[in-house]
C-alpha cells in the first residue's frame, strides 16, 4: 500500500508540473506496467485528483473552467512569470501566445488599459482575453485538440504562415540548454514550430522545475528563443547553462 501510495505521489506530481503526461513515460518513469499506471490514474481520477485523458491524464488546473488557485500548480512562481513578462509588451504590439496555465496567469493580469492585438491557437486563452476591454483578439481556428485545448491540422499552420507578430510567448512542458525545446505531441510541436517563425521574438515562459527536462519530439534549438522568463533570479545556478547560451534572462 505505501508503495502504491508513493507511486500515486509521483504521478500526482508529474502530472501537475508537466500538465499532460503519457501513460508509457509515466510507466518508464517508476519502471512499471503500463496497466498498473492506468490503474493508479483511474484511481486519482475518481478523487479528483487528475482527469484521465486517452493514453495519459492532464492536471485539473489544466481546465479553464477549473479557477479555483488551489488548483494550479506553482501558482506564486507563475504569477511571477506573469508579471515579469508584461514589462516586454507595448501598446499596438501584435502578440502570438500559446495555450498552458503559465500564459492564461499572463493574460489575466494584462493592465485593462493595453491596447495590443493578440493573436492565439488556444481557446482558454481567447476566452480570458475577451475580458480585457481594449484589446483584439484573433483566434486561430482548426481542429481542436481536446486534450491540449489548442487549433491544430492544416488550417491553423496556414493561418501561422499568413502573418509575422511582435511578440511570441510560448508556453513549455520540457526545456533543456542542450536538447531545446521538446514536447510528446506531435501536432503541438507543428504547431509551436509554426509560431516560432511567425514571431519576431520569442518568449519562453516556464516554472524553474521544468529545466533540464526533455521528451521525445524537438520543436527547437535553444537559440530560436531569444528570452527566457522563470521564478529565479537571472544569477540562479540553475539559469546559468541558458546565459551561458546567450538568451536573454528575465
């Protein structure tokens, strides 16, 4: 029972920091079956812990209709985040910005008085916008992916293409100096690959606990991110292979 319920603990764990997680990296993860992981998710589920997701499960904060704070994982680090990315944004910049519970911090907090444009694949995300009053939103529409909670497929690659923005913030699940950026979804991956060339800058938004992690999928190098936001203080240790990468610290 207490290996079960520290392998319970484990999962709760990734799947809060990470968001979305498969049921195979969680069974490489603690070296077991990947029924016995489908076993200890369907049991967080029904505590309601996680939500089970085809082939994983994905955190309760990760629902935009889930606002209680308590939910969110890292909240205080996020808020940070947050605030430290509104001192990049200027009134009429055009904005590209990704879905995660990082950027919907962000968006929630932009000062009612911004006039900018912004431009976003993520449904949470446009919905939150459409409460600032002085601001335009336009969302990238296509297939959308129930579990990312994102437009993905052709028609949203096409409206990537179509355009070049200001600002790009991009949120992350897994991000290291040597391996860059790296998802497990391979629509997602199109889909910030496709943003990273629409945007003239690009911001990557991620809670410290998410450095030096990889996953099976590159979306990109390092260098393609010229600014890097975290909790931390620019002269952090853990920040210190990035600098040493030549990206822009907040």
């Amino acid at each position: 029972m207490a290996k079960s319920l520290n392998r319970q603990e484990i999962i709760l764990h990734e799947v809060s920091m990470h968001s979305r997680v498969l049921l195979s990296d969680l069974a490489q993860k603690l070296n077991v079956s990947v029924d016995t992981v489908r076993r200890d998710i369907k049991e967080l589920d029904s505590l309601g812990k996680i939500k089970k997701v085809h082939g994983g499960a994905i955190s309760i904060g990760f629902h935009y209709n889930s606002v209680a704070v308590n939910d969110i994982y890292a909240f205080e680090s996020k808020t940070i985040i947050a605030q430290k990315a509104i001192q990049l944004i200027e009134n009429k910049d055009v904005i590209l910005i990704s879905g995660g519970t990082t950027n919907l911090e962000l968006v929630k907090q932009l000062p009612s008085s911004l006039n900018a444009t912004f431009f976003t694949p993520s449904l949470p995300i446009a919905i939150e916008l459409l409460a600032h009053p002085n601001i335009e939103v336009i969302f990238i529409g296509g297939r959308l992916s129930r579990n990312a909670q994102i437009s993905v497929g052709g028609s949203a690659l096409n409206t990537l293409a179509g355009i070049k923005v200001d600002l790009c913030f991009l949120g992350t699940g897994y991000l290291d100096s040597e391996s860059g950026l790296t998802s497990f979804d391979w629509e997602v991956v199109q889909m910030k690959k496709a943003m990273i060339i629409a945007s003239k800058r690009v911001v990557l938004l991620t809670i410290s606990e998410k450095l030096n992690t990889t996953q099976r999928y590159k979306i990109c190098e390092i260098q393609s991110i010229d600014t890097l936001i975290t909790e931390l203080d620019k002269d952090a240790e853990a920040i210190k292979p990035y600098l040493d990468k030549n990206i822009n610290i907040l």
